[in-house]
C-alpha cells in the first residue's frame, strides 16, 4: 500500500511517486514510465536522508525463458545467481 504523492508527465514520460502507506519505510520511490508502451525504464529512490538512487533499465529482453540452472537455492542466503 502507498501513497501517491505525485503523478508527472512529459513529451515521452509519465512518472509516479510514491511512499509507504503505513510509514514503515521513510523515503520514497519515482517510478518512470515510457508512455508510449508504459513500460518501466528506471525509478529513483530517495531515503531518509534525502540521498537518491537510481536505477536505469535499458536493453531489456521481454517475455525471454530462463534456465532455472542459473540459480541455487541456499537455506543460509536465499536465492542467488552463479
């Protein structure tokens, strides 16, 4: 759950911003949006601080299969990639 705390639009982009309903997570996260097809190109989260990072998506391969071999499943850590 969240509230938006803003929704922006440009000549190319729509983005969303949000933070944590319950106030659990100081901070917030701006998701970016291409328009066109409103897929996901990057997002920036800013913490406590005010300190942001970004993240940018590029050269994304939708809807391609991944082996399940390419993970292990550990008790101690959880899933990770070799």
């Amino acid at each position: 759950e969240a509230n938006i705390l803003g929704i922006e639009q440009g000549p190319d982009v729509v983005v969303v911003t949000v933070e944590d309903k319950k106030g659990d997570a100081a901070g917030r996260i701006s998701l970016f949006f291409n328009k066109e097809n409103m897929s996901l190109t990057q997002w920036i989260i800013t913490d406590a601080q005010g300190l942001d990072t970004r993240i940018q998506v590029s050269d994304l391969e939708q809807n391609k299969r991944v082996s399940a071999e390419l993970f292990e499943f550990s008790k101690d850590v959880g899933f990770h990639r070799e």
